[in-house]
C-alpha cells in the first residue's frame, strides 16, 4: 500500500510510547514536520495529553469545489492499540448482557450496574472519558435494544454539549450525577406545532431585577426515562437581546433545566408507533425560574451552539440506525437460509441475494461513514465534520427505512404481523427516521451548507459565468473546455491512496466529486443567489453529496482492512465496489437532471402541478368514468 | 372550398338571411284580436331587419298568447303544432317563433326542448340527393333554420347528445349542414364546459346568500388560507338591519391588521360589482392605505443576485431561506400597490348598517379593529338602513314582459 498515512503512523507511535511512558524519538529521516513538532511538543509525562493534530480543511464541503483531500482517504485509527484490547474487555459483558434478548424495563433496572452513563464524560467526573470513537462503540451493544439506545444516546448528546460547550462550574455541578445515572440528560428541542413566525413557542425572558431567566412554553417528543430518575433537560428556547428590538434581536438560547425544579411538569405521553418500551412525553415549563449558571454558552446564541448540538446527536443516532439495520439484515438472512419455499431455497432466488447484498452494502456505507467521521473529530483539533455528520444521518436512516421495508417484500405479510421481531424492526426504524431532524431539513441542510462553503470560494467564477458579455474571455474558455458532465476529466489522484484492487472505485469517487462540483457550477451560474429556493435541486446536490461521502468512506475502510488483512476483507474490496459503483451511477444520474434544467427533468411539471393541488386542496381529477355529455 | 361556400354565404349574407325569411307571414290560429302591440312590434322589428316597406300580414304567434308560460305549455303548443296537420305547414316559421319566446317559458336552457323542436322537421325530405345539393345548401331555409337553432342552443350554453345527432342525420342526411355545425359544437362545447377555474354549480342556486357565498369564495382564492363566515346581524343588539354578512378574511389579513398601525384609518369602499352568471353581487372592501414604506423598502432591496457568498443555512427551526428573505418580511398577495385589503364582504341590504354589524363583528376575532378608525367611502349612494319597500301596483309581474315591449 502506498498510502501517505505518514503523520498518522508517526501520531499513533508517539500514542502507544506514551501510554506506556516511554517516549522516545522517532528516527525517521523523512519525518513530516507537523508530526514532529507534536511530538516535540507533547510533554513526556502526561500519558493521557490529547494528540489532535491541526484541523485539515473540510473534507466533503471542498467535494463541492471539487477539490479531495486524499490524505483522509487513509481511515483514521484513533484508538490505540492497548486502548482497544482494554475497551474490548470492558464491552464484552455489555454485549453479552444485550445479545440475550433483554427486555427493555429489566434493561432500565441494570444500566448503572453496567456503568453505561458515563461513557463520554471524562475520567475527571467519574465516567469513563472515551472519545467519539470509543464511546460510539463503547454503545453498540446498547443499540441492540433501539428503545434503551434512543433513551442513552439522547443522554450522551447532553454530555457531550456539557463537555464542549460548559463551563467548569456546570461541568463539576452535573457531569458527576449524569456519570452515575442519577441524573439523565435529555434533549428538548422539537415542539408538537412549532410557531408560524417565531423560532420556538418555548420563549425566555431575562430578569433583570432578579438576574434570572424565565421560561414558558412547551416541547414535545422529550424521552424520559422511566421510573423516578431525574432528568437534566436541554431546552432550546427562544429569547429576545434587550439591545436589539424586533426580528433583529430574536435568537436562542440553551439551557439546562432539571426536572425536580419549580414549574417543570411532565405532560401527557405520546403513543408513538416505534420505540414503544421508552415513553416520549411532552414536558411543558411554566415560569421555570432559571439561574445565569444554567445557560450553555451565551445568551442568543443558540444558532452558534446548534451546531456542536445537531452534530453531536446526529450522529449518536446514527449509530441506533445502523444497529437496527445489523439487525434487520441478519434476521432477513436467517430467515432466507431456513425457509423452503415451493421446493426452492429463498436463499438462492436471485431477487432475494440481490436485496441482501444491497442491504449489506448500505450498511457497510453507513458503519464507515460513521467511524470516518467520528475518527476525523478524534483526530484532528476543531475539524469541521458539520456536513460529514449530517450526510451520516441522512444516509443512514433513509437507508435503515429502505432496509425495513424491503424486509416486507422477502416475508410477505407475515413482517407486519404484530410480536414479529421484523415488525417491530420496521416500527422503530419508522420512529427513528421522524426522531429529530427530518431527512428533508436534512437533505436541505446538507446542500446548503455545501453551496455556502462553495459560494465563497467560486464567487468570482459564478460572477463572470453570470455575466457573459462583460467577460467573454471567461466564457470562451467554457466553450473550448472539453470537460463534461457526462465524462469530466479526472487526473488519478485518488488511486495512489487507496489499494490498487479499488482503482476502478477511486475513479469512481473522482468521476462524483468532479461531476458534483459542475452540478454546483451549473446551479450557481443558473439561478445566482436564487440557488437557495430551487430545493428540488438542492435535494439533488445532497444525495450526490451523501452518496459520495459513502463512497469515500467505504473505499477507504475496505483498502485498510485489505492492508491490514482483516477477516473477510478481500469481500470487505467487493462492497466497496460494489457502493462506489451502485454510487457512480445514483450520482451521474443526479448530475444529469441538475444539467438538464427543469424543462427536461420534469420538475416543471411537477411545480406546475402543485399549483393546482393546493388550489384544489389536493387530489382533483374527476372520477375516470365520469361523462361530459 | 365548396364545403365553406354556404358558410360565407352565411357570414356575409344579411342578404341570404332576408331571403329566407321574406316569406309571408302565416297564420296559425285564427284569434286576431288579442296582443295587437305584440304584432306590431314584431313588424316593426322585421321591417327594420329586411329593410323593404312590404307591408306583410302579421302572423299569429300562439307563443305570445299564451297564458301561462312553463315548459308544459310550451311542448304542448309544440305538439299541436304537429298534430294540427299532416303537411305541417309552416314548421320553419313556427320553429323561429318558438325560438324567440324560449325564454319567457323559462327553457333555454332545456335540452329537450329543443330537441321537441327539431322533431318538427319531417324526416326524410330535406335529405339532400346529390353531392352539388349537398355542398350548395339545398333546402337553405330549413337548414338555416336549424343551424340557427343550434345557434341558439351554443349561445345558452345547452350542449346537445348524441339522440340530437340522430335527429339531424333523419332529417337532414349525413351531409346536411346542421349536422356539421352540430359535429363542430360537440367538438368544442365539451372543452369549453368545464374550463373555469372557478367553476359554479349547475344550476346556480337562485338564492342571494348562497350566490353571495359563491362570489366571496371565488375572490378569497387568491389567498388558500382565507376563511368565510356567514354572519348574523341579529347576533349584534343595535343593529337596524336584520340581515346577513358573507365575510371573507384570512389568517394572513389578520395578521396584516394587527400590523396596522392605529393612525391610520381604515375604509370600507364600494360597492363594487361580481357577476356571478347572470346575477349581480355588491360587495365591499375594508382596505387600508398602501404601507408605503414597506413597498419601497421592497423596491430598494437591490439584491445582488450574482453574489453567492452569503448563503443562509438554517438550523432547525428556522424557515428555509429565501432570495429576498435573508432578513425582512416577504410581501404578501393582500398587500397591493393600491391598498392593502383586510377583509371583503357582500351583505344582504348592502347598506351602511350592514357595513357597520360587519366591523362589529370582525372586532370578535381581531380585537385590535376597536382602535383603528373606519371610514365609509362609497363610489355609488348607499342607503343609510334598509327600507320596507311596497311594491308598487304598476310594476310588472315578470321581467320578460319588460324585455319583450323593448324588443
């Protein structure tokens, strides 16, 4: 493998000397400087000092331009070697506990027992102080049971704002209880009808007099633990600044809110159709009078702090979709093996290998996309993942819900047979795709997020693209170009980075990313600032985005685990392929449509169409057999 | 070109439509003595469209007379018409006759009976015998005499079935030139029937506050959300008139009044006019001055559309973003350079006491309408109340009387 992994090696020694208090020098005679001056820097006598490495550029915000950061094509080994034997060790009695088919209220009853609270909080407040790789998979086994998981990951989510974003008075006034589990954290941030003109309904006011906040309002679909466990609730909640009246002057503000205080009342619970055994109530806070010390980060700057937040639980829950999809995927197997069917295997229809594979395939995506990702946040100091993050979630859960209703295609409707474990499979995957952000403010995020990272960089481009007659020069140079969208020019960066046997894949990758950044082009050059309306297109660029970053992360895992000789890894390169080509074409599909404009790509109908539906609040032909005359 | 030869002939032909029809009037019933002004009139008219000064014997119109006019007695008259003899004399005369007076029966719009009335063409003889009969028209009275009646039935809107087609191909053949204009309306009457965006209910209800409620709902759908409410006068203790109010308003307007600001004074104009099909609605606007300051901040907003640096990526929450939305309120459909209209209504007097119930009771859902100031402003003189009107002793029991002394 001829990989440049050379700072990373170099990073992962000086861990593993560290840990073992034996520092020495690396010898290396062609040594990269970062690496050494990290190394020279790092004091000899703190084993456990955080070795982040300088944050490298964006990795799927510069996809958007067309520019790949190879270097990150080498999939990050964060964990050190001992590290990983001892956190082996410790999950192997969680995932014993979990495997057993455990019933989620005698799970409640244990989950102290099994320390699983404190995964995410520093060693300093008695947790356990694993970083965002570890304590994913530190919460794996947890996964099996989606309902216990949806409860914990929310609780992780908290810890994780709390150990970013608190101060050390908070820290030390919570992170403790939240270790032990007496206190359960819990986000409340969506509410049943959000407002018509404001951010939320939930609105806290600053008292001057008192120097407290107030809070009124209410949020809905808060999971709560059950029995009597007190809860630490993060509420985001809208507030005016004092200085700016108006519109101007509305933001929000984050606080954490425990469920004991005066005002805070549980309201009634929801019947939701998945994830029965954790109940989500609606929790509604009637002149909660809060202290300054309560607030995370600043006032009105909510907005600023929502990404650390959304990134924090997209992916935790990410990880409840992709364990639900391991699930589904080994159920359906199992059930293709054992069954005969009319004298014929079901494990040998074509249809039914097809299906299998596609599943696994989308789940090898999102388990890479979720460890690329969070190894990218362990590794690298204040690496910008916002989007990487995202495109995890959108991913994984249109996917997770595609995995669960193919499941009704190979069972029949023996799958919606209520106790089936396929059954409730589909209900929790259901529930898990409308928990939290929805994947159309998803997609919509993704894209716009991308096109603002792109609109800065190609500003002067779009301009002159924009304005052809007042530079020719500019566009003669588009005419006489001879890149396409069909056949873009690639210049074989890729391949070197990555094992030989994905040559093919890398081209792959290059082919996207060069097609995506002329789809982005082609947007900006067609509709200006406008770009941000046309959703249906942005909806596009995000699933080329998505489809893209699996790509990346699936090459990148299957040429480490080939490397590196893991079990089965010589399949590990065929899904890999198998993702970069299924990817290829999604995405040169996606680029053609965003080319051929709205007259040819049928939006322009579509558009049209709705007009009409809504003027005749919704279906509106007559019946077919109606008469005229 | 031969096959539209008639048709020319038809367009420019006032002459071939006098010669037709220069045919002595002929009496059909011997009762000279009643309806004399009707005759005349009919000469007079006739006259004047053929433009000779033959003075012809006036035909007898058994329409005219008629003492009561409804569907019955205008099939009956049609049957013993066809009944009286064997040679029906005089059908084409009769047929133009009973055309006229279809709408004092009130059947214009009746499908059968006009179908009654091409029955009393004789099958078989107008069936024209050679292709040169055929392209020039042959029999030119009688056809024309239906292809006016097809006219007519175009002009009301009735669309013919297939029996009609049956009818006309008995009485003309297959290459008669009603059939053809009638091949020609089955082609278009259906494409054009059901082409309104805002279609009405077929029949249109003859009462004022249902057509009211049409006429409302139809202007309210330029904003989806828009509410109407039927309200009652006799919920409000000082009102004179016991009437009601159709009032359209919507989520959007009320969100626009509570905007407004208190000095400025709100009018309640009118009354303008919607017709729906052939009946006439007032109906009266609540608007408000044009928000000046606020179109013009529109215009100012010269948007750098080529600029792409400033994108917005909302969290959750926040609406996704808008060209022209970055900051600031988007303009909505109510908000016209004209005026901005809060509130539209149509009531059952149309008088200012009406006008006034309605704020009162607009002031229910929009409390803030107690503190702005309302001013008449009438294009045309609105009774102050509703006054009992008795009706007079000489006015004339139907409308048709009125239209057929004008004639």
């Amino acid at each position: 493998m001829r990989c440049k992994l050379l700072p990373r090696a170099l990073k992962l020694l000086t861990q593993t000397r560290c840990a073992s208090n034996k520092a020495t020098r690396v010898s290396s005679s062609n040594s990269n400087v970062k690496a050494h001056q990290s190394e020279n820097q790092m004091p000899e006598e703190a084993p456990t000092a955080e070795q982040q490495l300088t944050a490298r550029e964006p990795l799927v915000k510069n996809f958007f331009v067309g520019v790949m950061d190879k270097e990150l094509l080498g999939f990050p080994e964060v964990i050190p070697r001992e590290e990983m034997a001892n956190l082996q060790n410790t999950l192997l009695p969680l995932k014993n506990y979990f495997v057993e088919q455990v019933s989620p209220k005698q799970a409640w009853n244990d989950l102290k027992q099994l320390r699983l609270f404190g995964l995410n909080v520093p060693t300093d407040y008695e947790g356990s102080g694993y970083n965002w790789s570890a304590s994913l998979m530190a919460s794996e086994p947890e996964c099996n049971v989606t309902s216990v998981g949806l409860a914990l990951q929310t609780h992780r989510v908290v810890v994780d704002m709390l150990c970013e974003l608190g101060t050390v008075e908070q820290q030390q006034r919570y992170l403790p209880a939240l270790a032990s589990g007496q206190l359960m954290g819990t986000e409340a941030i969506f509410e049943y009808t959000p407002p018509e003109e404001d951010i939320f309904g939930a609105q806290a006011t600053y008292d001057m007099a008192a120097s407290r906040w107030v809070l009124n309002g209410e949020k809905a679909f808060v999971v709560v633990a059950p029995g009597e466990a007190r809860q630490l609730f993060l509420v985001l909640a809208q507030t005016q600044a004092a200085n700016l009246p108006g519109p101007a002057g509305v933001g929000c503000s984050i606080f954490l809110v425990d469920s004991q205080q005066k005002g805070v009342r549980l309201g009634e619970e929801h019947s939701s159709f998945g994830c029965r055994e954790v109940p989500m109530r609606r929790v509604h806070f009637d002149n909660v009078q809060l202290e300054e010390q309560q607030m995370i980060g600043l006032a009105h700057n909510g907005n600023k702090y929502a990404e650390q937040l959304v990134r924090s639980s997209r992916l935790r829950s990410s990880l409840l979709g992709i364990s639900l999809s391991k699930q589904l995927l080994n159920q359906l197997t199992s059930f293709s093996i054992d069954t005969r069917q009319g004298g014929a295997q079901i494990q040998d229809l074509e249809l039914t290998r097809v299906h299998l594979s596609q599943m696994m395939c989308s789940i090898y995506a999102m388990e890479s996309m979720l460890y690329l990702t969070a190894g990218m946040l362990d590794e690298f100091a204040g690496q910008d993942v916002t989007l990487e993050s995202a495109i995890t979630k959108y991913y994984t859960m249109r996917e997770t819900y595609n995995i669960a209703t193919l499941s009704m295609g190979i069972l029949g409707p023996k799958s919606l047979h209520s106790g089936q474990p396929l059954e409730q499979g589909l209900r929790d995957a259901a529930q898990l795709v409308t928990q939290g952000e929805s994947p159309s403010t998803l997609s919509l995020f993704i894209a716009l997020s991308g096109l603002q990272h792109a609109g800065q960089l190609m500003n002067a481009g779009v301009r002159k693209a924009r304005n052809p007659l007042f530079n020719p020069g500019h566009i003669f140079g588009k005419f006489l170009s001879t890149d396409s969208i069909e056949q873009p020019k690639i210049r074989g960066i890729l391949t070197e980075n990555l094992h030989p046997t994905l040559e093919a894949s890398a081209q792959c990758i290059e082919h996207s990313v060069a097609r995506l950044h002329m789809a982005v082009d082609l947007m900006f050059t067609r509709h200006g600032n406008a770009v941000v309306e046309k959703q249906h297109e942005m909806q596009r660029l995000a699933n080329i985005a998505s489809n893209i970053y699996a790509m990346w992360a699936s090459a990148a895992r299957a040429s480490r685990s080939y490397c590196i000789g893991l079990p089965l890894a010589d399949h590990e390169l065929l899904t890999a392929s198998a993702v970069c080509n299924q990817g290829r074409d999604e995405v040169t599909r996606l680029a053609m449509e965003i080319y051929n404009g709205n007259y040819m790509n049928n939006d322009n109908n579509l558009l049209r169409l709705a007009n009409q539906v809504t003027k005749s609040r919704g279906y509106f032909p007559v019946h077919p057999l109606t008469f005229n005359f | 070109m031969i096959r539209k030869l008639p048709c020319i002939l038809r367009f420019h032909g006032a002459a071939a439509q006098t010669l037709y029809r220069q045919q002595p009037n002929i009496i059909l019933t011997r009762n000279y003595a009643a309806d004399a002004k009707d005759n005349r009139n009919n000469e007079k008219t006739r006259q004047s469209s053929t433009g000779s000064s033959k003075s012809l014997p006036a035909a007898r119109n058994p329409f005219a007379i008629a003492q009561e006019k409804t569907k019955n007695t205008y099939l009956t008259m049609v049957e013993i018409f066809m009944e009286r003899d064997i040679h029906r004399r005089n059908h084409v005369e009769f047929i133009y006759a009973a055309l006229k007076h279809m709408a004092d029966f009130g059947v214009e719009h009746d499908l059968e009976v006009y179908k009654a009335l091409i029955n009393v063409m004789p099958k078989g003889k107008f069936i024209p015998k050679n292709i040169f009969q055929a392209e020039f028209m042959h029999y030119p009275k009688q056809q024309q005499c239906i292809i006016d009646l097809l006219e007519q039935m175009e002009d009301n809107g009735v669309m013919p079935d297939y029996e009609m087609e049956a009818m006309l191909l008995n009485v003309f053949g297959q290459r008669g030139h009603p059939l053809r204009k009638y091949w020609r309306m089955m082609y278009w009457m259906p494409k054009f029937k059901n082409l309104s965006p805002w279609p009405l209910p077929d029949p249109v209800p003859d009462d004022t506050l249902e057509i009211a409620k049409l006429a409302v709902e139809r202007m309210c759908t330029v904003d989806l959300r828009s509410k109407i409410d039927v309200l009652e006068t006799s919920e409000l203790k000082d009102a004179l008139d016991d009437t009601w109010i159709v009032s359209g308003m919507s989520p959007e307007q009320s969100k626009l009044l509570r905007e407004h600001s208190k000095q400025k004074a709100l009018y309640i104009e009118g009354p303008f006019n919607m017709w729906i099909r052939n009946r006439r609605i007032n109906y009266f606007t609540l608007r408000a001055d044009a928000d000046v300051d606020f179109l013009a901040q529109l215009d100012e907003r010269q948007l750098d559309e080529d600029d792409v640096t400033k994108i917005d990526v909302p969290f959750f929450g926040r609406a996704p973003p808008r060209r022209h939305n970055q900051l600031g309120k988007l303009r909505s459909v109510h908000q016209q350079d004209d005026g901005t209209i809060m509130a539209i209504c149509a009531t059952g007097t149309s008088t200012k006491d009406s006008l006034l119930s309605w704020i009162r009771l607009l002031e229910r859902g929009n409390p803030v309408l107690g503190e702005i100031p309302v001013l008449f402003r009438f294009l045309s003189a609105v009774p102050a109340k509703a006054e009992e009107i008795e009706a007079p002793s000489s006015v004339p029991a139907k409308a048709s009387d009125i239209n057929s002394s004008s004639n």
